[in-house]
C-alpha cells in the first residue's frame, strides 16, 4: 500500500459478557502471553497452515509433526477428511498445556492461518469431536464462545497480520490495544538498533480504556519521530478498519512513548 507502514487498527464490541476483538497488525507470536493469562488449562490449537515447515515434496507437515520439530509435547487429535475444506478447521488438533504454547508460537516461524481455543485440561475425545462441529457449523458473524461455555478465549490470526478475537475476559481488549501501540512503537526501534535493545514499555491500561470508551473503532499510525519521542497519530473510525481504508486527513489523538523515561501519554491532535 505506496509503501506505507501496515497501520493499526483495533475495534471491539460487547454482547451478553463476550468481547469480540478485531484488529491488526500483530502476529500470533506477540500476543501469546497475553492469550495465556486468561485461557484455561488446556488449548487446542483446530487450525494450522504455514510455509515455514514443509517436507522434501513442499507440503506443508502436519501440526503434529511440527509440535514435534519444536519439541513441543502435546496429544494429537485426528478429525479426518471431513474437516478439510471446512472454515476455522484442520484435519487434527493439537492439544497441549496452555503454559507450552508460547513454547509452541516462539516466533522462529511463521503461520499464516492459526485458530486456537482453550478448554478444560480433562476434555474427552468425545468433546474435542463436539469442539469441532460447534466450530465448523459458526456462521461468520456468530460468536465461537457463545456455543462453548467451558472456553474464555478464541484466537483467529490470519496472513500473519490480521487478528479476530473473542473473549470472556473483559480486562483482554485493553491488553490487546496495548500491545498493538507498543508493538508499532517498537517498529522504530528496531529500524534504528544496530545491537539488542531492551524491552519496550507499553502503555498503562489507562491508555487503552480511555481510548475504547471514547470510540469502539480505531486506526493508528506513526506520527512525528524524534530521538525521544515516537508519537503515534490515532483516529475513530465509524466502522472497523477495513483494508484499503486510507487513514482520515486529520488524527482525533496522539499517543507518545517518551523513549528515555519509557512513559506514554495520550494528548488532543492539534
């Protein structure tokens, strides 16, 4: 897009208890701690496709077989056949402790459709089979969890950019946005470092709820950048972001990490 920064967008909805998140651009990887401290104490990971691992006739291995690359331990449960083709599906899940998967998403590769959930720790092959219809008979705009009452988060990443996100934990969206505003802060850092740099400071979560109680859709990108200040322009939208949508002629906030004393603040646009 004329070479421009892949920008943020984050928008977020509320029904009947459940948070639905729809936003960009983080990978699978950047948000896995985040997913982590409020799932239960299993996950299943329904969906997998990546080029990162691929066999001697370049199709893509089985999640199994790359759980097993990474070593990480994990129960593989075979759907068959019928489950190809089918939305948000693979032909086997994996299902492992909900602490090995940031072992599993470590960010040495990249997959570009991942869908995930988490479960009780006990789940019977009998309720992973039930896991899997109520997923693959979702209509598009149906909440995953509203079918699932013993699940608290859904993770859809797709391109390796894009995330869809339902939760049962109202505190997630504000984590979610911050990590969004550190992770494009940290751009510039990383384009500036010739060595390692330390860990960018995100934002307190007064940032994010000021932010989503003030709109509920959002699109940022970056603003002025000095040796000091990175300044990240944001504006509401009157629908979520969609890609192709240019970023409004004039930003309703900016959001500024104070580099050297690693504090954000959030200000009018002038």
């Amino acid at each position: 897009m004329e070479r421009s920064p892949f920008p943020l967008s984050f928008s977020v909805s509320e029904a009947e208890g459940l948070w639905r998140i729809v936003a960009g651009a983080a990978q699978a990887s950047e948000l896995v701690d985040l997913l982590v401290d409020v799932a239960g104490d299993a996950v299943a990971v329904v969906s997998l496709e990546t080029n990162s691992y691929l066999d001697e006739d370049w199709h893509p291995l089985q999640p199994g077989l790359i759980a097993a690359e990474l070593g990480v331990p994990c129960t593989v449960h075979p759907l068959g056949s019928w489950a190809a083709g089918t939305n948000g599906l693979g032909e086997e899940f994996l299902v492992l402790d909900r602490d090995r998967l940031p072992r599993l998403l470590d960010g040495t590769w990249s997959p570009y459709e991942l869908t995930l959930i988490d479960m009780p720790a006990d789940a019977t092959s009998e309720r992973l089979d039930e896991l899997a219809l109520a997923i693959g008979t979702t209509g598009v705009d149906e909440p995953v969890l509203s079918r699932l009452g013993d699940s608290r988060v859904w993770f859809s990443g797709h391109d390796d950019c894009y995330v869809l996100l339902e939760t049962r934990d109202p505190g997630l969206p504000a984590a979610v946005l911050a990590r969004l505003l550190t992770l494009l802060a940290g751009s510039v850092l990383a384009e500036r470092a010739v060595e390692p740099f330390a860990r960018v400071p995100e934002p307190g979560l007064w940032l994010p709820e000021q932010l989503m109680t003030t709109a509920p859709h959002w699109i940022g990108a970056l603003g002025n950048v000095t040796e000091d200040l990175i300044t990240i322009w944001l504006a509401a939208l009157p629908d979520r972001w969609r890609l192709g949508v240019p970023f409004p002629q004039q930003a309703d906030l900016t959001a500024t990490l104070d580099v050297r004393h690693g504090t954000w603040q959030i200000t009018s646009a002038e």
